[in-house]
C-alpha cells in the first residue's frame, strides 16, 4: 500500500515539476513586442529543435532576465507582416518554453523595456525529428 501512495504521489508531481521548467506567463493579445534601443540582433539555428524552450539571459553578466517579452511569429518571407503564434514573459529564473508548435520555421523574438536591445532567432522545429535542446537567447543593452 505504502509503495502504490509512493507511485501516485510521483505521478502526480509530474506535471508540476514540467511546469516549474516554464515559468513565463502568458502574453495578453495586447501586449507586444517592447520598444528596442538601437539595432535588433539576428541570429539562424540551423538545426530544427523538439520544442521551443530555453532561458533569456542578460549577454554581459549571463544572468536570467525577468520581464522579457518571448515572443514566437511564423516565419513567412510571403507576407511582411509577421503573425503571432505565442508569447510569455519570464518569470525570475528567466525560462520560456512553448510545446505545441507544428513543424515548421518560426521568429523567436526577445524584448525587454530599459534601454535593451531586441533579439530575434530564426529557428525550426520538427516535433518528430528535431533535437531535444535548450535555447540560449541572449539579450543585450543598447548601445
């Protein structure tokens, strides 16, 4: 009996312990990108991911950032205005994750408000066959 209360207790911690490696609050449809200062950085992953997930850190200290807009567009070279499909805000620790996009090639966007730069990462995802690995998103101060 002692081991079936054991089993359950795990199993039911599941889902919570995948929660807390996600902390960012969902974005309102209101919210959007911050304002940058100065240039936006670009960077390509040319290697397809499982799932978006990672951690927004600042790029001088290496120090997760809270309050950084996360947002994800699809990448459309058809159509310049770029579609929303997610977005959060980090919480202290910095994490952001999005599950359930469908294969295909997306912008990854960091803002933050305060004089920062903003971000953007070209990357793809395959659910089936990309890789299981964080993504680093680096956001800089204006210059």
């Amino acid at each position: 009996m002692r081991l079936l209360i054991a089993i359950l207790a795990i199993l039911s911690c599941g889902p919570l312990i995948g929660a807390q490696d996600c902390s960012c609050v969902k974005l309102n449809a209101d919210e959007i990108t911050r304002q940058g200062y100065s240039a936006t950085y670009v960077s390509i992953e040319k290697k397809p991911f499982k799932i978006l997930r990672g951690t927004a850190i600042l790029g001088v200290t290496k120090e997760p950032l809270e309050n950084v807009f996360v947002e994800v567009f699809i990448a459309d070279s058809k159509n310049s205005a770029l579609k929303r499909v997610a977005g959060c805000r980090t919480s202290a620790d910095g994490k952001f994750c999005f599950t359930d996009l469908a294969k295909g090639k997306y912008i990854l966007r960091l803002s933050k408000d305060g004089g920062f730069a903003i971000t953007e990462i070209i990357v793809k995802v395959s659910p089936k066959n990309g890789r299981d690995k964080e993504i680093t998103g680096y956001v800089m101060l204006g210059t």
